[in-house]
C-alpha cells in the first residue's frame, strides 16, 4: 500500500508528515522527569483522556479546556506543531503520543515522566477509526468497512498494528511510572478512574472537584466544547463533517461487524495476544 507515509514498518498520515521529525523525537528529544504523556493508539480515548488529566490540573474548572485547543493543551508529539510547542515549553509538560513503543522517545526510558495509556476493545477502535478518518485527508479513503477491516488486521492503518502497539506498550505496564487505563472501565467507573488517575499523577481533589472534572470531561460536554470537538479543524484536513464525539459507547462494534468478521478477529486477537492475562482486557 503506498497511501501512507511508511516509517519503519509503520504508517503515517499522507500529509503533515516528515519523518525527519519522528527520528528526531526518538533519538534526540529530552523527556523530563515531571512530564506526563498521554500514550493511545489512535481511537482508544485519548481526547477524554486529555480532558480529565487537564481538569484535575485545573481543581474542575473549565476555564483552561474551554480557551485553549486540545491540541495546545497536551500536543501530540509526533506532529510539526505539536513538537514545537512542547520543545518550547518551560516546566512540566502534558504530551499526547500515538507513537508505537519502537518509535517513541529514547529518553523517555531512563527518566520518572509518567505514561497514561489507555486501551479500548479493538473490535471498537476499528469501527470508531472506519468513521473517522474516512473523512479525513490523512489517509486514502477506505470506500468500505470490510476493506478497512482488512486493513486493520494486517496492521495497514494509521501507526500500525493495535496488536503490536498494545503488545509493545503492555510490556512496560509494572513499572511504577506507567498507569494501564481501559476506555471500557473508564464508562463503566469514570468517577473511580479519576481517582485512579490524581492517585498516579500525586493529585488530591476534594469530592466537589472531582464532580467537577467528572461533569466537565462527560461526553456531551465534550461534544459542545470548540476546543476538542475538532469544529475548529481546517478544510485542508476535513473532507466531510467530521465528527470526533461520534457515539462514545462500548460495543458499538456488534452493530457494524458481521458474525464472519467477527470469527476472523477473535482468531487474530488470540493469536497475537496469547501471552498476555485475559483480564487486562476488560471486554466481550
Ligand atoms: S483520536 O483522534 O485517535 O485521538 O481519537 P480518541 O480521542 O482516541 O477516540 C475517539 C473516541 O473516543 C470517544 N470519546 C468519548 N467517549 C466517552 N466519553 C467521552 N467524554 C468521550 N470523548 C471522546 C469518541 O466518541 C470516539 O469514539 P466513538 O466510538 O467513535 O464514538
């Protein structure tokens, strides 16, 4: 497939892309001990993710969320705006990466910056994807979820393989630095997940804060609020109306997959995930 921009076995969006950047963020970025990185692949939670890590910061106020782009907020480190305003930023810094674990800062590893990563169903990152980036110019168009189901499988999507990025980031999940969250146990306890989270990041909010952060982080909050909805996005990037809080549910998967497809994917779930304990996935 020659429609991506392929980096080491992975592939990129087809525009804003230099890979110059992504060796430059592996081999030379200065991780700092007080950073904290959002990891996810693509479609796993990382904006509400985003959201919730800023309002703890801001005690539930939403005065921060609500003036300033997520993508200011907690850039993503691997694009050209992104890496410029973190390696201008003083002080603690939020970054947001969909790097796989090959590819992600060197320095990381020997430093005390925290990891968040957050892991959804794949069965539902794959649909969530199909209509996502099917409205976007960052990569060809699939025309077909059973054309994007293939490619999912064989790894022929944005940042590659879910098996191998969630095999290779999974591998760091007892260090101490390293918070393993699912979307799945997110929707079902958001209010025990933040606390989950201040516990990691040393935060303590008092019971109205967190309800703050709670109904400031909700689904409709963030479909309303400019600064994620992505209603600020350029039409060089947006083909349609392209719509970033789509369902937010779980399972969204059963009403778009067939039986056959499912089968196939159950096969390919047990083959490259077999190592690993079945409860870290916390789904049907
Ligand atoms: S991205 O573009 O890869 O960074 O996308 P990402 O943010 O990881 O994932 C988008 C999906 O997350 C859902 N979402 C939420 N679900 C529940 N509650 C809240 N607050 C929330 N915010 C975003 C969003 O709806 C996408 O999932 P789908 O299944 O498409 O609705």
């Amino acid at each position: 497939m020659s429609d991506y921009n392929w980096f080491e076995g992975i592939p990129f969006r087809t525009i804003m892309f230099k890979k110059e950047i992504i060796e430059e963020i592996r081999n030379n970025f200065v991780m700092r001990d007080e950073d904290t990185v959002i990891v996810t692949y693509p479609k796993s939670g990382t904006h509400w993710l985003i959201e919730i890590v800023c309002l703890i910061q801001t005690k539930g106020n939403p005065k921060w969320i609500q003036s300033v782009p997520i993508w200011e907020r907690s850039p993503w480190i691997d694009t050209q705006l992104g890496y410029q305003i973190i390696i201008n930023k003083e002080g603690p810094r939020l970054i947001t990466s969909h790097l796989p674990f090959h590819l992600f800062p060197k320095s990381f590893f020997s430093s005390n910056a925290k990891i968040l990563y957050i892991i959804r169903n794949p069965r539902d990152v794959l649909v969530s994807s199909y209509f996502f980036w099917g409205k976007t110019n960052l990569i060809k168009n699939p025309e077909s979820l059973e054309t994007y189901f293939e490619w999912f499988l064989k790894g022929n999507v944005l940042y590659g393989s879910w098996f191998e990025h969630t095999r290779g980031w999974l591998s760091m999940r007892k260090r101490s630095n390293f918070l393993m969250l699912s979307y799945e146990d997110m929707k079902k306890d958001t209010r025990g997940t933040i606390e989950k989270i201040c516990d990691f990041l040393g935060k303590k909010l008092e019971p109205d804060e967190l309800d703050l952060v709670l109904k400031n982080s909700s689904f409709q909050s963030m479909k309303e609020n400019n600064m994620c909805n992505y209603s600020l996005i350029t039409k060089d990037i947006v083909t349609n109306s392209l719509v970033l809080m789509r369902k937010g549910t779980t399972g969204d998967w059963k009403n778009h997959i067939t039986v056959a497809q499912a089968e196939a994917f159950d096969k390919a779930f047990q083959e490259n995930m077999a190592g690993f304990p079945p409860e870290l996935f916390p789904w049907k």
